[in-house]
C-alpha cells in the first residue's frame, strides 16, 4: 500500500483493532488472514459523510442509491472462505469498493470487481486511487451476472449481492480447483461454497444462512 494510504488508514486505527478484537471475541474471525485485512483497512474512508462515525460498528450502513455495505464480521466470514492460495479474484458486486478492498489484502493476485451501479463504480474507483488500492482492484461497469471474462480463468469468484442461482458464467469464468462464494436465494439466503472438480462438476457447502441485497439488472 501506498505511504499516503498508510498515513490515511492510520487515522482511526485503535477502533479498527478494537472491532477487530471484538470480531475474534465473537467467533466471527477463523483466520488471522481475514482478521489482518479488516484491520488493515481504513472502513470510514469508503463510507459517505454521513455515516462515517459509524464506519466501526458491526453491521451493514447506506452507501446511497439503495444499496448497502456488509457488517465487518460478514466481509471477514467471506474473506475467510477465500482459497489459501488465490490470487485472482472476480468480485460481483463493488459497492462502495470495502470487500474488495480487504479481499486484496487476502489474496497474492488481483481483485477484478463488476458494479451495475455508474455512481458507485465510479466512487470506488476514486476511493482506490485515494486510500492506495487502484494497483490492485479494477472495476467494469456492467452486469455481474457475466462476470469478466477477458481476465478469467480466477482462482475465486465471490459475490456481495443474492443471486438466484450461480449464474452458469460464473461457473465457468472459475478455473479447475477455485471456489465460487455467495448468498444464493430470494426470501431466504443461505451463503454457499462451490467448489470447482474435474470435468466441471461443483461440490456444494453451505455456511448458514444470511440477508444480503438482491443482484440487480
């Protein structure tokens, strides 16, 4: 990270280390990898004005346009559902760019994130480039359900939207031995792992269930 993002990250550290410590308090954090990108992560500065002072408290805030950003403790389960060994990663769903942001402090690679939203992709974009992550994260405006395909194969594709289904795209935008996260569902969602085998057939895991905002589009 840059030596300018360091100086702005350092400016609420003690109540990143103290969420953190909570997180681990809780049973939320299995890994010290995910613990030490929540850490690592100014929250506050991707946050609008309004509801920065918030920025450490565990649960999902506004970020505008109907959308919202997760919980710390729900971006730190996904991120410790990550592979040990990916590096390039897809994201659907940018927001207001918080996951991908602790996501690339996890992987070795690049985070590659698709926002349907203008706006927002646009505000992420600035963010990256302010708090030092634009070397690591790009952003196509478009529809998540497609995914990149000009930079796959990836390691890992998450999504922080609620799709019906794993869009078939997807699936085979991941390479041979990746894992697919996501709040799959309507009414009821449940955060599921799908793990890619030989020939292309997926082993299933869920991990409980969950509310995130529905895919748009």
């Amino acid at each position: 990270m840059a030596d300018e993002a360091q100086l702005v990250s350092d400016g609420r550290a003690a109540e990143r280390d103290a969420l953190v410590e909570r997180l681990r308090e809780r049973g939320h954090l299995s890994s010290d990898r995910a613990a030490d990108a929540l850490g690592a992560v100014p929250r506050h500065e991707f946050l609008p004005s309004g509801v920065r002072g918030r920025a450490y408290d565990d649960r999902p805030l506004s970020i505008g346009n109907g959308q919202t950003v997760s919980a710390p403790h729900m971006v730190g389960v996904m991120c410790d559902l990550l592979p040990a060994d990916a590096a390039d990663v897809l994201e659907v769903g940018t927001g207001c760019g918080y996951h991908a942001a602790v996501t690339a402090e996890c992987v070795a690679g690049h985070v590659y994130s698709v926002e349907y939203d203008a706006d927002l992709a646009a505000t992420a974009r600035d963010t990256f480039a302010r708090v030092g992550y634009d070397d690591r994260i790009s952003v196509r405006i478009g529809d998540g359900r497609e995914g990149w395909a000009e930079h796959a194969p990836f390691d890992c594709v998450y999504s922080t939207c609620a799709v019906p289904g794993v869009p078939d795209a997807l699936r085979e935008q991941l390479r041979e031995g990746g894992r697919v996260i996501a709040p799959v569902g309507t009414a009821h969602q449940t955060l599921v792992t799908l793990d890619k085998r030989e020939a292309g057939s997926f082993e299933r895991s869920e991990h409980g269930g969950v509310r995130f905002v529905r895919i748009r589009g």
